[in-house]
C-alpha cells in the first residue's frame, strides 16, 4: 500500500470522509487511490477558495473536519482567505496540501515557495510529513488537532513521493483533547459578579450560541437580571422559533458601543471581549466601557456550554427561566424590490430546518430579525471578515447535510470573489438556494468611506465603489456554471421563485436587483 | 497632506501611475486621495487574483512596476498565487497591503493575521511603514527595491493610521541598481567552453530573449556551432518575423533530456539550469547529462545582453550572423475545431504588435510553431505554474499597452481561477481578445496521471479530472460580465469570429469547443 492510500484510510478511521478538492500533478497519487477507499467521497471545486470555505462550511455543521486537497504554496494561497474565516470560526479543517517530492525541493522549481510560511498564517497545528512510515500517525495527528476543542485547522503537507512510496500502513485514530471544565472558582467569581446588581451582561459566542448554550445563558439573564449579547459574527448560530433569541452586537462600533453603554459587569463565554472591526480615526478600538469589568467564563479550550450551564444553577436560575421566541413570519411582501422586502420574503419562506449563510452585507441587515420567529434553522456568519466565503460556505454546508435546505444569502461584490461555487453546486446536485442581493456596489465601503473620515469623496474614490459598469448578470453568470436561475421584477415575483427554488431539489439562483444602500 | 496622498505623489515621482486595486475599509484614506492625485490611474479588479496577475502583466511590458492595493491578510492571500508567478517571472512590482491602524493590530480583531508571513512567501523587499513620516521614503524604496535588476515584488505594508495621519511630504525617487557588467574573466571561460568543439548550448531565459539577447546568442551560436535554446517558460518572449527564432525547452522533461542530450557545455545567461516541473518516480529532477559541465554567463543581477554581446565578440561572431525567422503564416484552417486548428488561426490572423498571453496548456501546444513567422509579437507565458494567470496578465498588458493587441490564449480549467478578468477588460474597454479553449477536462491531469505512474486511474480519479459536468458555457459568462462573446461551429466560423474581434476594439471572447487531449 502506498503513502497516499494508507493516508486516505487514516482519515476515514479517524472520521474523515469528505475531501474537498482541486489537485495537480503532485497529488495524483493521492487522487489515484481514491478508487481504492470508496469511502473517501471527492468533491471538485474550480478554485481553491471553494474548496476551503466548503470545508469551513462542512466543519460547522458535521461538526468534524472535511480534508481540502491543494496544490503547493499556490494552491493553499488561493484557500487562504477561506482558511483565514476558518481559523477565526475555530472551525475543525484537515488541509492537505501537496508540495514537490522531498528530494526535488532544493532544485527550486517554478511551483516550489515557503509553503510552511503561508500555512501558519492560518493554521492551529502544521506538519510536513518527512515519510511513507510516518504519514498516517501525522494524518491522525492531524485530524486530533483539527477536533481538539475548540476546533482549528490542522495543516498536513503531503509530499509526492511520501505519497507515491509503498509501506504505508493506516494508523490508528488519536485522541482529539476535549473541552475542559472550568473550575468552580471562575463559576463562583462569575456568579459573584452578576449578584453584584451593577449592571452586567452575558457575552456569548463560538459553541455558546447553539441551543444548549442559549437556554443557560437565557436562564442566568433571566434570574440575574444581566442582559445576555451574542458576539457579532458567530460561526452557527441555533435560532428561530422555540428557541432563546439572541441580540447580536452591531458590527458598527458606533452601536455595538451603545449595546455596551452602562455596563459595569461583562462576563465573556467562548469569544473575544468586544473590538472595533477596523479601527476610526479618533474612536475607540477596544469597545467595553472603561470602568466595566470582564471575566472571561469559558475561553478557548475550555467547554462554554457546561459553565454557562454551572452558572445557571450558580446563580440559581430556574431550569425553565430561558424565553423563547414565539414562531412568526412577516407578511409577504409586495411591491418593489428591496433590502427589505427580500428579508420578508426570506422570513415568509424559510424551511423548517433551513441554513443560512450569511454574506449579504449591507442587503441584509433586515434578515435577522424577519427570521427570528421563523421555524428552527441554522446561521452562519463571517467570523474572519475575509469576503468570497458565503458561497463556498454554503456548498459545504449542503454536502454535510443533505437533508437540508440550505440559503445562500449573498451580496453580489462579495460573490464574485468565489462564484465558481456554483459549478460544484450543480455537479454534485446540492440543494442550495442562492439569493443574490444586485445593488451593483460595494455599498459598505460607501459608508466606511464616511466612517474613516473622508467627507466629499471625488468621483475616482466613488468609482473604485461603484461596480455597476457594466452591469453583472447573475442570471447569465449561473446559467453559465449549469445553475437555473431568475432575475424577479417584483416582491411578488420573488416570493414565486424562491418558493420555486425551495420546492424544487438542486441549486438555484435568484438575481434580486436592489437599490444600493 | 495625509500619509496616502504623500505616498501616490511619491509613487508617481517614482513613474509608478497604475493602481490595480481591490481595496476595503483600511485602504479608504488611499482610495480618498486618488481625486488628488489624477496622475494615478485606478483599475478595479473584482479579486485580488486578477489584481496582481495584471500587475504582472503590466509589468512584463511596461518594463517599470504598477501599483497592487490589497486588503490585509486575506486580501493578499487571494493576490499570492499570481505575486508567486511574478517573482518567478522577475518581474517588478510594488505590492500594496492595507492593514490595520498600528495601534489597532493587538486588538487581535476578525481580520488580523501574520501579513508579513504571506509576502515574504512572495516579496524580494518587504517593509510595513511605521509612520506618515516614513512612509514616502518608504514607498520611493520599494519601488527602487521592484525596479532593481533583474525586478522583483517589493511589498510595502500600509497601516490605516499611517495612511490617514497628516504631515506626509513626498519622497524623492531613489535610484534602483542597474544590472551589473559580467566581469571579463567570466566571458573568457564561456568563450574558451564554445571554442572547445564539445557539443554545446547557450541557455537563454529572463531579459535574454528579447531582440537584443536574441540576436547576440544565436551571433555566438553561428560562430561557435553551440546551439540556442530558451527556458521552458518565459516571462516576455519577443519572437516572430525578422527576429531570431528561439527553441524553447520542453515542459516534458523527458522532451527536454532529449533536447539537452549530448550536450557538453551549457553556457546559462539568466535563468536556471534546466529541471523537471515536477518530481517523477525513478526519474531525475536534474536535466543536465551528468558530464555537461555548466557555465553560468549571467545570474540574477546580471546584465545578461552586454554578457552575450560580449561574448558574441569574444568568439568573434559576425554583427550581423543571427539568422531570422522568414515570414510565414500558415493557411487558414478548415473543418473541424481542434487544438491545431486553433493555433492556425491564430497564425494566420496575428496582428504586428499583438501581445499574447499563453495559458492554454495541452491546447495550446501547436500555437508557437503556428505562429513563429507572424509579424513581430511578444509572447507572455506562466513562469510560477501558478494556473490562473493567463487573464490578468492579459487585463494588465492591455493596460500597459494600450495601441497593442492583446490575445489570451486561455485553458479553460484555467480559466475559471480568475475569471472575473473579464468584468474588469469590459470596465476599461480593454483590447483583450480571448480564445477559452474548451476541452472540458483538466487534460493536462491526464497526462500527469501516467507520467506519475499510476496505471488504470479509476472512475472516481478521472472524475477530478473532468469537468464536463455541468459543462460550462463560457458565452454566458462572458455575457455575464460584459464581454461580447461567440462560439464558432467550425474552423471558418472561428477565422470569421477573430478576425472580427480584431478588427473591434475592446475585449472578445470565442469560446473554442475543442476534443479533449
């Protein structure tokens, strides 16, 4: 057996049977043996960036790792920006990556770069694999780090000849490391905190905000009297209706400020302490008020949803205490298309059980709350900042759940940075509902133009703003990867064709041409 | 004066005037100045791939560096795999990267990552400006740092507070090192390897294959019976009728051993010794016969034309003994599309002057024999491997040389990388035509698969390799992005086809359905 096949069996012991792929000449031998381990399933992206945020996307809700297959230093800077999302969803990603073979390396071909310098820059845990023999323990190293909570992406580089060369033998799985308690002292000093009767919130975030999470959050708030806050850009967020709702902080500094304003207690469970995304001349970067203080329940490694659950009963909250919210849809909307007649119509259509990703910018602003007492679904956000993730998101977010429809909510500037995705939608026949929101801009640079400081931009900053010339034509840009898809000229006629494109199985794509800002 | 307005007045002091840019929030103070600055011209790209692929390309004809604007971390990771194709290609570039306010970075928000990490993968020069005050000396050094021979990526890092402070005052240029005289000594040992009547060639590569270095290597040819050959890939090679005809080596290192068999001197001048793309199993990464011993004329840094001049004088070669290619074009093609058929078209239409950017692999392998007696040309080729070049560099050329047309010879697994090239040629109005040729596979893969070794490839290996399915339909992507667009049924249909987007300004794209391999 050779390195490559006795790598691909690894990582299905391990729990590892998606692989999300764009491969060259140095991974053919890996390619090769995928007859070998049917189990392994292969999935084709047309670039690299697809690949990566479909694993991200897969990471979030298999809740295990997909394995990428890249191509040298190149292939992984392609993935980067996906990877950098990742790393910053904690989300557990395997990236392969094939380099030249060990002894070729010093001859400097065209495609030979620092591979291991591009990879930290992404990575939780890197190896190059030095052999045949010592391959399939790194795989199953590999896959460990990825799952140790709370989840990272582990770099694996796969050269050719430690893939080509015979003696392979599979190894077995390891171990991830798991979340670990927090000890009753944090509880004690959070639960101090919140019996102080200052002011106080609950700041909640990474595996927090699934249901688990929510209800004891909800259940500390609701005896306690602090206010429960979700981070920004949380990587899956449970909600819609039966379950606790969740106020997320604003993006904008400005008003994430003023859902902080007064506080004097902030206890923080599985993210970061509130930050200014970018920073504004003569603003604040760090946004927690200065006399409040932060105690950090639960942090990286540590299992937020048990703390948050001792807290609750800490502080002696009810089991039942937690609100949820009621189930309620917007009314249909009618009239002309807008940012938020596409947030009504979402909330009027959403499927039971539905995911959204979530890359509609300054479009969909309106979404969150016209879906918060739809039935149950999934969220998932832009944890990195890094736009071209919503798509490929979504992709691997439909391969881990086939059962699921999924909503691929996407602002058009953001989307063409990955739209390739659409090709792997329809190869493989996923049930992705794309609902691309045209206003022909990058609008929130707009408005960053102002936040930064510029008052009267020029006609050469605006245009550096404005794609509208020419004009993207989505309808054509799907039809072109094998996607059918619809441009509606109205709320009613989008109501038509997204209730069309739920209904029917495969990918679609509706073009919804909307005012800018 | 801000930070960024001093910095484009600098930039253009230093005869750097284009920006390709896909800026964000952090590069809004740049983005601002641009009104201040009209000497500056701003290009939009929709992905950074597309951005620093027409950097390259811009590069490549301009002989002096344009501009990238990338966004942080993710931005330039989108930008890697084609600033790695430039500095394969040695070509100059000043590589502009937002980043956060310097005060804003420990705040670890979402897009914080190691920057300097990913350039150096890529840069020969890299700094991150501290201060406005450094800043104008800073950038007037990274252009001097691209410029220097032989050319090179300079990234300068631009921290947002640095770019809006005020007090900037522009920096004078700095002068760049000029390539270096090959001291006599070395021109002696290659005479004396030419004049020993072993069998010999001169390896030329880099700034040697174009007119002048063309001329003077095969001068020393004529006189010494060395023959002449080109590296396997080069960055700008200007060829066709009148000017002397260059054998390159071949990408299949078997081909290659081939052409390089026998050989006992190879007299190198500004490029590598020749070595396989890739590593193969019990084949040699080295291609030089192990008793060819090896001259190196002129390395990086080297003036390599005065080195061949100089030694063309040295073995007393004829001013005038270079033969030249006699002007030819081949018949027009008939019948049915193929790779052949392609190239001969493309043979019998070229026009003086044309620039053609080859990226298209396995169909492309008939266009340089087909062209080699058109009018003069330039021919831009992928010196990274890096597949997804082939377009930007096209978009950047077209650019730099704006009465020149261009032709992208494109692949179309290649193709779909940076696709987005497009949008940005229909923006500017750009004189690009592209030839996608459609084989619907990666079909270079194919051949890989055997070369590497593997027998019989599954199934499910040669699905990775085929992307038929969905096929994708590259007149409504180009629809989509504003190109103008056709699909030839046969080989007259495609003359008529080229020659009408020839004779049109701006870009066109014929999608040439061609048979696989």
């Amino acid at each position: 057996m050779n390195g490559a096949q006795a790598l691909i069996r690894t990582l299905v012991a391990c729990g590892v049977d998606t692989c999300f792929a764009n491969p060259g000449t140095s991974e053919m031998h890996f390619v090769a043996q995928l007859d070998a381990v049917p189990e392994m399933r292969a999935v084709l992206g047309l670039f690299e960036g697809v690949v990566t945020g479909a694993a991200d996307g897969y990471g979030r809700m298999a809740d295990r790792p997909a394995v990428t297959l890249l191509h040298l230093g190149p292939g992984l800077g392609n993935g980067i920006a996906n990877l950098h999302n990742a790393r910053r969803a904690r989300t557990p990603v395997v990236n392969l990556v094939g380099d030249h073979a060990t002894y070729h390396r010093h001859y400097d071909a065209p495609l030979t770069s620092d591979i291991e310098s591009l990879a930290r820059n992404v990575s939780g845990w890197f190896r190059s694999s030095a052999s045949t023999a010592a391959l399939p323990r790194d795989a199953a190293e590999a896959v460990s780090a990825a799952r140790s909570a709370p989840g990272r992406v582990a770099t694996l580089v796969l050269p050719a000849d430690v893939s080509w060369d015979d003696g392979g033998v599979p190894a077995a799985p390891v171990a991830p490391l798991v979340a670990g308690r927090v000890p009753e002292e944090i509880i004690d000093v959070a639960a101090q905190a919140l019996r102080s009767g200052e002011p106080a919130a609950v700041l909640i975030g990474g595996r927090a905000v699934r249901e688990r999470g929510l209800v004891a959050a909800h259940r500390v708030a609701a005896r306690s009297g602090a206010k429960v806050l979700g981070e920004t850009f949380p990587a899956r967020l449970e909600r819609g209706a039966g379950l606790p709702p969740l106020e997320r902080l604003s993006y904008l500094a400005e008003f994430a400020s003023a859902q902080l304003a007064g506080l004097r207690r902030l206890v923080v469970v599985d993210c970061r302490a509130p930050v200014s995304f970018f920073a504004y001349p003569g603003k604040p970067s760090y946004l927690v008020p200065d006399d409040c203080e932060v105690i950090i329940l639960a942090g990286d490694g540590d299992d937020p949803v048990g703390a948050l659950e001792a807290l609750a009963d800490a502080v002696g909250a009810a089991p039942d205490a937690a609100p949820v919210a009621p189930s309620s849809r917007p009314a249909p909307p009618t009239g002309a298309l807008t940012g938020p007649a596409v947030a009504a119509a979402l909330g009027a259509l959403l499927p039971e059980g539905a995911i959204v990703s979530d890359e509609a910018q300054t479009s969909g602003v309106w979404a969150p709350d016209a879906t918060a007492g739809a039935p149950r679904h999934d969220w998932l956000t832009l944890c990195g900042g890094a736009i071209g993730q919503g798509m490929p998101l979504a992709t691997g977010a439909a391969v881990a759940c086939p059962d699921r429809p999924v909503i691929s909510l996407q602002a058009d500037g953001s989307a063409m940075y990955t739209l390739q995705s659409l090709w792997t939608q329809a190869r493989e026949g996923l049930d992705v509902t794309t609902i691309m929101c045209s206003n022909h801009a990058y609008a929130i640079l707009d408005l960053e133009l102002s936040r930064v400081g510029v008052e009267k931009p020029g006609p050469r900053a605006l245009g550096l703003l404005d794609i509208s010339t020419p004009p993207i034509d989505f309808v054509a840009l799907a039809h072109g990867m094998g996607v059918p898809a619809t441009r509606p000229a109205d709320s009613a006629a989008l109501m038509n064709d997204l209730s069309a494109a739920l209904t029917e199985p495969g990918p679609h794509l509706i073009d919804v041409e909307i005012p800018r800002g």
